[in-house]
C-alpha cells in the first residue's frame, strides 16, 4: 500500500513509468548532495550505488513524532555502524541520502556532520522537511523514517527502520525477493508452530481464537477472525495444516501494521518476535489492540517461541 500511494503521488506531476532511475530520485532530492561540506552531483552518488537508502531524520533537539517507535539518537548508531560494515564488506553497494527536518542550518549541520552519507543541502527547501518532495513521497509525519530503494527507483522496502534495527548489515540481504520471501516462510512456519497450541501439526478454530483473546482482540471480532484465518482450510477438515497456514502473507513492511504495533513505545519494548509476527499476521490487530494489558498475558506463547 505505501509503494502504491508513493506511486499516485509521484503520478500526479508526471509519469513515474517514464522516469529512469536517475531521474527519479533527482525529483525528490535534487540534483545535488552534500558529502561533508563540498557539493556533489547526485548523478555521481546514485549511479554506481545496487540500493539507494533514503533517510529523514533530525537533530535530538527534535523529539520523534506521535507513534514513533525508535527515536534517532537511538538508531544512528545502528544505522551507522550498520553502513560502514556494509560498506566494508563490499558486494552489494549501498547509497544513503539524508533528508534533514531540522528547521535551522547549525542543527543540520552539527547532526549531518556525526554521518557518514550524503545529504540533501539544508538551504534546498524543495527537498527537506516535512513538506519537501521526499518526505510527501514516502507519505513522512514521523521522523526517523528509512526506505530502500533499488537503482532504478523502485521502492523495496519502506520500513527501513524496523530493518536495520532487526537485520543490521544483513538488511541488504532481505531486499533481495528469493531472500525475503524465504524469510517470511520462515517466520510463518515458526508462527503455525507456536499456535499449535496442543502439538497435533494442526492449527484449529480453538487455538486461533485462544491466541486472539490472549492477544487482546476484541470479543466482539474474534468469531469473524477465525472465519477469516478458517477460509484457508482448503481441504474442509475444519484445521489449518502448516502448508495451508503458511500461504499466508507475512505483512512484514505494512505501514499501517507497523503505525498500530508501535504507537505505544513502552509496550514495543516488551513485544517479543512472536507477538510482533502475529500482529503483522492479523489485520484485526492493525487497529492497535496490543497493550501493555495483554503483554503480560502471553508468556507462554513466548515460551513456546523460544524454545
């Protein structure tokens, strides 16, 4: 949804489909970036790059905005130490752009020089900020915000954050589609195991609706859930085998996911992976039903994760 809506936006001022790489990103970050204090063409940074990360973010005299989940003092290091590894290694080629929202120059300029990337100038107004072509593009109201793109332009991933903050520099990897897709099985397959709540190689009606009521969802919406997660009974045995569960679209860079799972920053830090993997399964619990409430309420579907 976020690649689309980047997409209509892009579209309203002229045809994205025409647009070479190159021409794509000099559309929403200009011409030219800063590397340190001397002015360089972005032709010459995006080129020979294989990814192209595009980071907005601001000083720490800037709090994050409302919902999210890791404040930048927080991931800079990470993304940091995250590029020079990646940078180090060589193989793949990564450019990062950072976008500035700071709204006076000695801010961006004292942020700007703790990194080790390009910048967009402070002083080109029609890129930064949260009204600039960058920032409207990937639909920004909350900073740090990270995505990837491929050279060409087209956007991978647009949660980049919750990427590098699990995968460091391996994040590349999973923009990969064979990779990304193996990964996602993965998780499913670890998923179908923790809510096979009696070890039988099923997953029923009974243990589903158990893990939403743990999770917090609504009783009100529980029954037509399990109707939803049911309808991939292809066989009618009323049970979900591993094969049937696991067709199932891990929603890993659903923004609207990410926005509900992360609007309270207190209960993320205790989220385990398995919450976190069963809300990005459930589009019920996009409305935010986890808390700090049902938190406590899961630990033995942890134990089961981890074990």
């Amino acid at each position: 949804r976020s690649e689309k809506n980047c997409i209509r936006r892009l579209s309203e001022t002229g045809n994205i489909y025409s647009m070479s790489g190159l021409s794509f990103f000099q559309s929403i970050l200009g011409n030219k970036v800063l590397k340190g204090t001397q002015e360089v063409d972005l032709k010459e940074v995006v080129e020979p790059a294989d990814y192209v990360a595009v980071y907005i973010s601001s000083s720490d005299r800037h709090p994050a905005g409302r919902g999210a989940w890791i404040h930048s003092s927080s991931f800079d290091p990470l993304f940091i130490k995250a590029y020079q590894e990646i940078s180090k290694k060589g193989g793949k080629k990564l450019a990062t752009i950072f976008v500035t929202c700071d709204t006076l120059d000695y801010e961006f300029k004292s942020y700007f020089g703790k990194m080790p990337w390009h910048a967009v100038p402070y002083t080109n107004k029609e890129y930064t900020g949260y009204c600039g072509k960058a920032a409207k593009y990937l639909n920004c109201h909350r900073i740090p915000k990270l995505a990837f793109f491929n050279k060409e332009g087209k956007l991978l991933e647009a949660d980049g954050l919750r990427l590098v903050y699990e995968k460091g520099a391996d994040c590349l990897k999973m923009l990969d589609p064979v990779t990304k897709t193996a990964h996602m099985k993965e998780l499913m397959e670890k998923l179908f195991a923790v809510m096979d709540l009696n070890s039988d190689g099923y997953v029923d009606a009974d243990e589903i609706k158990e893990c939403l009521i743990i999770l917090g969802c609504p009783p009100e919406q529980t029954s037509e859930e399990v109707k939803k997660w049911m309808t991939r009974d292809q066989d009618g045995d009323g049970k979900l085998s591993k094969a049937e569960f696991t067709v199932a679209e891990y929603r890993l860079n659903d923004q609207a996911t990410t926005e509900a799972l992360t609007d309270d920053l207190a209960a993320k830090k205790k989220v385990s992976l398995l919450l976190a993997s069963i809300v990005y399964s459930y589009p019920v619990l996009r409305a935010g039903y986890t808390s700090s409430r049902s938190i406590s309420s899961i630990k033995r579907l942890e134990a089961r994760w981890t074990s």
